[in-house]
C-alpha cells in the first residue's frame, strides 16, 4: 500500500494521528505533547507506538510515513481516553495528510470512546516510559464507560429492532458501516471480508430521529433531546485537511461527523436484532481568499469525505472549511484550514499592438500579463516572416516590452505572436495577430456625395480610394469654401473616417467642397468639388399681435406684422390661435391664410381672451408669437328685481335688500343706486350708492310713505331703474329744536331760551342744554321741561357754544344747531410768570434796537451796551401778558415801591435805569386797557449788582530780546478772599485790533516770542461779578537787541614749539549789524586775557612757551549802529597741552589738543522738558508693567 509523508509540527497538547488497518480503517487517537505516533505493520495487523518527537521539521515532512486517511471502517472502533484522564483540548492536532496541520473543535472529542485495535500490550521496546499511565489502562476504563453507554442506549430504544440510535451522551456510530455485518471474531481479529473493502462510503446505520420504532411511542422530551444530540454531532466536525496542492487546484479531505466511532456495538448485537435506520449527513465546502475571517464562498456539496477544488489562482492564500447537514438541521462551520497554492508559469498574455509603422518597419508594443508569484523574466516574440503559411519563427527574446521589426516589405501583412517566461516555465501563446506595413501614397477620392443637408450642417460621405489596400492606414482631409468668403478652400476635417458632418454653417447658403487622401508615404490630390447648399430654416415668430381699431362688445380685427428673420425663406401662411380666459388651457384655430390681418366675432361682452399667431414657410412653423390679452367692451347691466324691506320699519330709518341682477352686461356689477321718493314729491333722490347688497336709509320723517327704486351699474354704465316699493315709516323722536336764544346780562352772567320743537306724535318730556367753551367739549348743564336757563360764573370776553335736545317716550331728538354767544369785555387779570433778565438779554435787546444804523455804528453802540445797561444801575423785567378779557391791553405799570412807578407800552419786557447799585427793590406790576386797571401781580425781590472795579496799573518788570513780564495791581496777598477780582490783558496785533493775551487772576504774564528792538502796545481790564471794568490807558512798551549766538569751541593747531594758529566758525550779521569777534587765552593758572578782537576767524599766536598749558575761547560782539555793542556769550573752552619729547616721533605732528568744554547750567525751559520726558518715560514703563503683569 502507498504512503505519503505528513509534515512534524511541535504542538502543545494531544496530537491527532490516523491509524490504519488491512480493511482500510484508520481511526485517530491522541498522543502527549512532545510524541508522535508509529505505525508497525506485523503479520497483518498494525500497530501503533508512541514515541517521542526528536526532531523538529518547520515546514518541511515527518520523518513517519503515514498514508492519507482512507473511510473509517464499520469494524475498527475510535480510541478517547475517558473524560476524567483526558487532557485540556490541544492548540494543534497532527494530520495524517501532507501539508496540513490544523486544530480540532473540543466538541469533537467526547464523541469517540474506547477502541479495541490494541490486541497485545505495548511493549516497553517500543516507546520510552515518560511519567504517565500506560495507554492500555487507559482503554480498560474507556471500554467499561462506552459498554455503560451502550447498555444505557438499548434501554432507551427499548430493543425493538434491535437498533441503536445516536442519544446525547454517546456518539453517533461511523458512518462507514457495511450493509452485511461480518462474524465479530473477524472484527475482534482486525480482519474484515472482501466485500468490505470493495464497499464504497454510505450512510451510517442509526435509528430515526423523527419516527419513533413501531410498538412504542416517542415522548416529546425524547425527541428534543435527540435534536439536540444530532445537532451536537454535526457542530463536531473537524477541520479539512488539504493534499495535492497544485498552482490551480487542491485536493481536501475530512472525517466524517462523529469520526470512526461505534464500530464496536456490532460485536454487541444479537443475531435476532434489526438494524436501525441510517443517517445521510451531506456537506458544504467554502472557499475565501480574502482571509481567515473573509467571505466564504461555496465550492461543494455532497456526501463525500473528500473534493477537488479547481480553478484556483496560482501563488494565492486561501482558507477553506467544511460544514456538515443533516435533516434540515445545519451544523456550524469548521475551524479554516489555509493553505497557498504553487506558482507556476505566466497567463498568456494579449496579442502585441502596432505602435508605428512604414513600408520598411513595424514597432509592437505589448502589455505584461500575471506572472503567477514568479516575475516574467523574457518575452518570446514570434512571427510567420510574411509568409502566411501558419508555421512561426522567433524574432525576438527579450525582457523589454516593445520591439522594432525592420527590413519588411512594402504593403505586406505579417502575422505576430506572443509568450511570457518566468522560472516556473513558458506560456502559451497569444492569438496569432495581423499588422500591414504601409504602401505608397492613395489616389484622390471619389467626388463627395450628401447625405443629409441641415440648417447648420452638411452630412457628407466618400469613397475609399481605388486601389489602396484595405490595410493601408488612410487619413482624409475635407476642404470647404464658403461662397462669397474670398478665403478659398479651409480645411474643416482631417480623420480616418468616411464620412463627416460640417457643423456651424449658415441656413440657405452654398458651399463648394473637396477631399484629400493621405497616408504614411504622402497626401493624394483632391477629389473634384462639390457644391451643396445647407436647408432653410425656420422663420422666426411673428410680431405680437395687435387690435386694429377700437374692439367692439362681440368682435374684434387682430392683425400683426411679419417676422423679423424669414429663416431663408419665404412664409407661406400665418396660423391665429384664439383662447377664452387667461389661463390659455384650450386653443382653438380661428383664421389660417397668407393675410395678416383676421376679424374675431361671435365673442361675449367683457369677456376675456387671448390671441397668437404663427408662420409656416419652407424651413418649418416658427415658435408662437406673444399672447395678446383682449378684453371686449362690456354692457350696462339689465334690469333688478324692486328692493325689499328687511324687518319693522323704524321711525327714522329703513333697512333694504336686494338681489344681482341676472344679466351683468359682462362685467361684474360694481355698485348699486337707490333712489327715495319723499311724500308729496315726484322727484327721487339718491340715498344709496355702493357695492353692497343692502343699505339703511335714515334721516327719514316718522309716519310718512316713501317709495324706493333700484339699478344696477357696472364699468360699461348704469342699467335701467326697478320698479318702486313703498314703505310707511313708524312714529319717532321729536324733531331738532330751533338754536337757542342767548342774552348776557353781565360779563359773566347769561340766559338762554328756546322754543317747542315738532313732536312726530309724542308730547316733548323734557329738553337737555348743553353748553361750554368749545364746540366739541359741551357739556349738558340743564335738564327739564323749562324753555329757558339761566347761567353765571362766565368769563368776560369769551366764547360759548351752546345746543338744545328734545326728548319723549320715542326717544331723544337730534340737537339743535349750535349756537356761539360770547361774553362783554372786561379789565385785564392780573401779571403772572415775571422774572429777571440775564446779562446777556439786556445787550442783545439794545442791539435789536439800534438795528436801523450802519454795520460801524452798530460795533460802536454794542461796546457801549455794557456802560448803558449796567447791573449795578438796571434791572431787566420780562412778563408774560396777561388776558386782556377782550379789550387790548395799551400800558403796564411798574410798582417800585418807594419810588415813582414806570409807565411802559404794551411790551413784556422792561429794562429800570438809574438805580442805586446794590440795592434790593419789591416790584409788581399791573396791566392797563381801555376799560382800566387790572389787578397787581404778586410782588418779587430784585438787587442791582455792585459797580465793576476799575483797571490796575501796568509795568514791565524784566525784559528781554523776546520776552516781556508785565505786572499789574498791588498782588494777591491785597485783595480780599471774598472778592473773585479777574483780569484780561490785552495787546495790540499789527491790524490794530487787541487780541486777548491773558484773562484769569494772576498779576503778572510773561509775553514769550516777541521780536527784538520792537515797540508793543497793550491794555488791561478787571472785572468781577459786578461786570467788566473800562479799559486802562494803552502801555507800550520796547524789546531790546538781542546779543549774538554763542560760538562753536574754536579749533587750535600748533604750528611749531612757539607758535599755534586758533581758528573758529563765523556767524551770520544781524539785521545789517555787522559782527566781530574777541579771543581770549589763559596760561596756567592766571586769568584769560584778550589776545584778539576783529572780523577774522582764525588767528596765529606766538611767543608760546612749550611746556605750559594754554587755554582758548572766543565770543562775538555785535556792532549796532546806534547803541552800544552787545557781546554775546563765549564758547567752550580749548586747551593746548604742552608738547612731550617722547610722544613726538619722527613721523607724528606737533598738534596735541584736548577741548573742554566748560559745565552749562541749564535754563528753565530746558529743566521743564527734562523732567516732563522724565515722567513721560516713567508713565510708558509704568502702563507697561501694569498691561503685562497684571492684565495679562
């Protein structure tokens, strides 16, 4: 028998290895971690040793050759030790296949039980003792456990047929049962009859699981732990083990569900016994090559333990597993097994395409098809050399992808075919291919013809050119030419193909063609040219239609103007559509003629419709014109139906209704009129004009017949009137009384009278007055059967409006018209609202005054408005006027008191002259008109301000070239804290005018930025609460001439041991003053002497001793011309150092000067700028800190 090797793997727990026997039956057993299995044929009978692994092989074969895993025998029962012996479920189960190693479902091992295939005890010869029980103890108790299990599954089945079926706690039998059992001393002798081997896999022997045996019920409970057990036995199954892996296909292998177990009970059974029903158990084979946990697709099912799997992809991972089926129940898949198919030779790869070509050459160009796992290492390129006998040669070999073939014949076909190669082998060849080299240059074509002609476009086609082989690459270039273009012949195609469409031309317009042929080798002559003319197209839409004179109630003339564009021919006919209403749902064909111009009749009055119109001519119907919206004239409407009244007629008013009209003259009816007829008058009168459908008509006598009439109107006019309805009124309130007569007694005393107003049927029970100042703020002040009233408390000379009411038991008439009396004039009230005027107000009223005058004047009296209109002696009074009580008031009289009273015109507004300054006056005042005096006004306390101060004395206390101080008045430390004494200095500018220099209450100003030798003129003023002082006596005052700037530190060098010459920077003269300069040297310790006073810059001394130490400066002095001179201040200091022998070298000068520069002191101005950027830098520094320490 053959063997095949199976791969060693180390593995951390049992390891499954299959047994074999002479009948075929291989049942697995398990082995410890670290062993592995052995297989000993003698005399017939196999055995199997234990040993321990000594080597590992990763990846490559086991050393113990075990062939692959034939069907289970029915004979050869499956060893397990028993569940308390067992060790934990192993990571990883050897395989009796090649190549396969995987891991075994734990449900899969409590279905096998003890096995009876050791016939004879192993010896210790046969595997090393390792620390544990001997495999033979352990299949005693596995044999006392499955013959309980046994005995416990007849009694459930209860012995009819003598059967057993599969129950939950013992496994199924195998499924390789023979359908004859064999004596059991052949089984117990591993020995089997010939008819058993030649028997191939079926169905397993098992009682039904659905039917219970006849002469005995199934109880419910029975049968759902039966489902269960199968269900348990299909989720049993193991994973596949996969042989005979090829680049495209494997071959798979698995145990039959359950394992090769059971086989023993046979022995068990009695002759008398039945065999029970079997089970089919079928399986499902999945595929995935997206990974372990990918989708899975199907690739068997069947009753076999074993399938071939084809089609597969070389060089690829795949995971395949397996899933037992059984009676409608499905068990869960098996644990994957992976495995990766071989590399092997490329696909075959596309036929090779031409790149180029001409007469001599062919360049090909190919694309790599899959290698398979193994990278193409050279391409095979064959060809048939032209010959087209089918027989191919190589003419190239190469890893490149393209390639040249060069001395071929002109116009010549040549057959092409590719291989791949890579270390796995060659591939077949592509299809055999066809490529043609070019020839010479094509004929002209034949002439063009149309196809199709269009309004833009002209579909034309041509003729291959006579002559040109079919496989010679032929382009064509069409030329047109537009009549009248004067560009000649334009290309407007260039292509291989036949026929072509020239788009963008113009409608109706003639265009000449012609076409060129060309190819690798040249271009033809063109073909001859053909004229074609592209077709009109349609025209455009018509003008919107119009109404040609004035549209009639039942008719209309429509007419409209032609299009604008005719589309290149001309219209034939025009088309008038006509639609009723606006929504334009339904159109109806009213005229169709070349004419344009239709009358529409037969239409309705005020009726609504739209008009259209188009036009056909050769190149089609144009597109619809605008829609014309006509509205046909409407008519008065026809008659309606007399109103009537709607409920009791009142005394005063009557409530009508109506219906519409039935016929509206075909507009709506927009208003109705209602004519009243009054008693004992012909002529109707209009009460009523509106769109509603009822109106109330009031003002109407109580007692009395009317008659009322009706019509209808619309846009178009009024219709004819109804016919008349008569209507008696009911009785009512009495009529508007007459106005009242009113009498005033006195200026504040009346009496109004009035008369008995017309009844209407109903005696007046009382009469109501109403009387007040204004005609819409009456109130009623009487109430009662009297005719008159009199009222007191009244204002003089004011107006009263009054009205009177008549009451009965109808209800209360209308008032009567109102009635204005107004009351006697009388002495005006009193002054009310006095107070005194500002400052301000007293000027701006003797301004108003003296408008009249000139712009000069004017100035003049507004100065002296201050003197004349003092505070201290005047005092302004303004008032508001009181009532006159209706006569004008002509005076007012001022009370002073002590004083004589003032007489003023009729003003409210007062000024009081020559008071005694700081002093307090009670004033009242009373109005005066022609009637006499009014009443006193309250009385009111005024006091004149103090006189203002008069102006100080002003003197120039320091002065400078441009700078003046000025000093008035005797100091603050004099003037009383009380008194709030101010001052204003004024100086007079170059126009002559004085401008405001200083106002506040400081003594003394200092004048900055003046010129030097210039005369000022100033003035000063004090004023206080009291007012503004007169202006002092003018001041003027000189500047001075300011001395010259000071000079640059001179410059000395020394000329030699004796001698040195100073020089120094010259300044400009001042104002023609011409300026001269003055030197002074100081030697040692001494005094500076002048050495020098001139106009020169520079000046050369001598007489100088070598080892002392001279000092230098100068100043310039100015020359006036009619003063003194002015010198100014001296420049910094100089100093010549004497001169060391050893500091002078040969090369070296002899000038040794040191400035000094003497310490200035700093001015005021200069100290203030100091210590204001002092501050200023200290604030930034400060905000600084504050904004990033603290803010931040």
């Amino acid at each position: 028998m053959s063997e095949k090797t199976a791969p060693s793997e180390q593995v951390g727990g049992p390891a499954q290895v299959p047994m074999m026997s002479p009948n075929g039956s291989v049942p697995p057993i398990y082995v410890p971690p670290g062993y592995v299995s052995q297989i000993i044929e003698e005399n017939g009978v196999r055995r199997v040793l234990v040993l321990p692994q000594t080597e590992f092989h990763p990846g490559g074969h086991s050393p113990l050759h075990h062939p692959p895993p034939p069907p289970p025998h029915a004979h050869l029962p499956a060893f397990i030790p028993p569940p308390h012996a067992m060790m934990p479920p192993p990571h990883h189960l050897y395989s009796g296949m090649a190549g396969s190693a995987g891991d075994m479902n734990p449900q899969y091992i409590s279905q096998y039980h003890p096995a009876h295939i050791y016939s004879e005890p192993l010896s210790a010869d046969n595997h090393p003792t390792h620390g544990r029980p001997t495999f033979v103890h352990r299949d005693e108790r596995t044999n006392k456990a499955h013959e309980r299990l046994q005995k416990k599954l007849k009694e459930r089945q209860g012995g009819q047929g003598g059967g057993l079926g599969p129950t939950k706690d013992s496994p199924p039998p195998s499924p390789q049962k023979s359908r004859g059992t064999p004596p059991a001393a052949d089984v117990q002798n591993g020995l089997g009859g010939k008819g058993l081997e030649e028997q191939g896999q079926s169905s397993t022997t098992v009682g039904s699981l659905d039917k219970p045996g006849p002469g005995k019920s199934t109880e419910p409970g029975e049968l759902d732990e039966e489902t269960k057990a199968l269900q348990e036995l299909l989720n049993s199954i193991c994973k596949p083990v996969v042989t005979d892996i090829q680049a495209r296909g494997a071959s798979l292998s698995w145990v039959a569900v359950g394992g090769p177990e059971g086989e023993g009970e046979e022995g068990e059974r009695k002759d008398g016994e039945k065999a029970t029903p079997e089970l089919r158990f079928t399986y499902e084979v999945s595929v995935s090559y997206n990974g372990k946990d990918g989708k899975y697709a199907t690739a068997y099912g069947g009753e076999e333990l074993s399938a071939t799997l084809d089609n597969l992809r070389p060089a690829t991972d795949y995971h395949v597993r397996v899933q037992a089926l059984c009676k409608c129940l499905q068990g869960s898949p098996s644990e994957p097994a992976s495995f990766t198919t071989l590399s092997c030779e490329p696909d075959t790869p596309s036929p090779p395409r031409k790149a180029s070509g001409t007469k001599s050459t062919l360049v090909l160009q190919w694309k790599a098809p899959c290698d398979n796992g193994s990278k193409i290492q050279n391409y095979i390129l064959q060809w048939d050399e032209g010959k087209g006998t089918g027989v191919f040669e190589q003419c190239y070999y190469g890893p490149q992808k393209q390639y040249r073939v060069t001395k071929l014949s002109p116009a010549s076909r040549y057959s092409f075919r590719l291989a791949a190669k890579n270390d796995m082998g060659t591939s077949e060849f592509s299809k055999p291919v066809d490529f043609f080299t070019s020839c010479s240059v094509p004929s002209p074509p034949a002439c063009l013809e149309l196809v199709k002609a269009g309004v833009t476009w002209l579909c034309l086609q041509w003729q291959r050119p006579a002559g040109s082989p079919k496989e010679d690459d032929i382009g064509y270039v069409l030329e047109m030419e537009e009549e009248g273009s004067g560009y000649g012949f334009q290309p407007s195609y260039d292509g291989d193909e036949l026929s072509c469409t020239v788009r963008n031309l113009h409608r109706s317009t003639k265009y000449k063609f012609r076409v060129a042929a060309y190819n690798t080798e040249g271009k033809s002559n063109p073909s001859p040219v053909a004229e074609f003319t592209t077709a009109p197209d349609r025209p455009g839409c018509p003008a919107r239609p119009t109404v040609k004179g004035k549209p009639h109630p039942t008719s209309f003339k429509l007419s409209w103007d032609p299009p604008k564009d005719n589309g290149g021919s001309e219209v034939t006919k025009y088309v008038v559509e006509f639609s009723e209403g606006l929504a334009g749902s339904s159109w109806e064909l009213v005229y169709s003629g070349s004419v344009t111009e239709c009358v529409c009749d037969g239409l309705k009055p005020g009726g609504s419709y739209q008009a259209r119109v188009y036009c056909i001519s050769e190149g089609g119907q144009s597109s619809l014109s605008e829609t014309l919206q006509v509205q046909t004239p409407a008519v008065p409407p026809g008659p309606c139906l007399p109103p009537r009244v709607v409920g009791k007629p009142k005394a005063r008013e009557i409530q009508l209704r109506w219906a519409p009209p039935q016929v509206d003259g075909g507009s709506a009816v927009c208003g109705y009129s209602v004519e009243m007829f009054a008693p004992q008058c012909e002529e109707g009168k209009e009460v009523y004009q509106g769109p509603e459908l009822d109106c109330t008509v009031g003002s109407l006598l109580p007692g009395r017949v009317y008659g009322f009439r009706l019509r209808a109107a619309n846009k178009a006019g009024c219709g004819p009137f109804s016919e008349r309805t008569e209507v008696t009124t009911g009785p009512g309130a009495p009529e508007a009384c007459r106005p009242p007569h009113v009498v005033c007694k006195s200026p504040t005393c009346a009496v109004v009278s009035w008369e008995v107003p017309q009844c209407n049927g109903a005696q007046v029970s009382e009469y109501r007055l109403e009387w007040g100042a204004a005609e819409g703020s009456m109130q009623v002040c009487f109430t009662g059967a009297a005719l008159s009233h009199e009222l007191k408390g009244l204002a003089p000379a004011t107006n009263y409006f009054c009205r009177v009411q008549a009451v009965n038991v109808a209800g209360v008439g209308p008032f009567s018209e109102v009635v204005l009396c107004q009351t006697p004039c009388s002495v005006p009230a009193a002054v009310t609202s006095v107070h005194a005027l500002r400052e301000s107000e007293m000027r701006i009223e003797e301004v108003a005054a003296e408008r009249g005058e000139d712009e000069d004047e004017e100035e003049e009296e507004e100065e002296a408005a201050p003197q004349l209109y003092s505070p201290s002696t005047c005092l302004g009074l303004r008032w508001e006027a009181p009532c006159d009580h209706g006569s004008e008031i002509t005076s007012y009289l001022i009370d002073l008191g002590e004083r004589q009273p003032v007489l003023t015109g009729p003003v409210t507004k007062y000024i009081i002259q020559n008071l005694q300054p700081d002093t307090s006056y009670r004033i009242r005042i009373q109005a005066l008109n022609s009637l006499g005096a009014g009443p006193f006004s309250h009385t009111f306390k005024l006091k004149t301000k103090p006189l203002p101060p008069l102006p100080p004395r002003l003197e120039c206390t320091a002065f400078s070239h441009q700078t003046l101080r000025l000093k008035w008045g005797d100091g603050p430390a004099k003037t009383a804290s009380s008194d709030s004494l101010q001052y204003q200095l004024q100086m007079e500018d170059k126009n002559g005018r004085f401008i405001c220099l200083y106002k506040g209450p400081c003594h003394t100003h200092k004048v900055q930025r003046l010129n030097e030798s210039t005369s000022y003129t100033f003035r000063i003023q004090a004023f206080n609460e009291a007012g503004e002082g007169p202006f002092s006596a003018v001041y003027t005052f000189t500047t001075p001439r300011s001395p010259p700037a000071p000079v640059k530190a001179p410059r000395v060098e020394r000329l030699d041991e004796h001698s040195c010459e100073v020089t120094w920077e010259a300044l400009a003269p001042m104002k023609g003053d011409p300026i001269i300069y003055t030197l002074q040297c100081m030697s040692g310790n001494s005094d500076f002497k002048q050495v020098y006073k001139g106009l020169a810059t520079s000046y050369q001394m001598s007489g100088l001793n070598s080892n002392s130490e001279y000092r230098f400066r100068v100043c310039a002095i100015r020359q006036c011309q009619d003063a003194p001179e002015l010198s100014g201040p001296y420049s910094a200091t100089v100093t010549l150092l004497p001169q060391r022998s050893e500091s002078v070298g040969p090369a070296s000068g002899s000038r040794t000067v040191e400035t000094q520069r003497p310490a200035r002191s700093l001015t005021d101005e200069q100290c203030a700028a100091l210590i204001l950027m002092l501050f200023a830098v200290i604030s930034i520094l400060i905000a600084f800190v504050i904004q990033y320490f603290v803010i931040k």
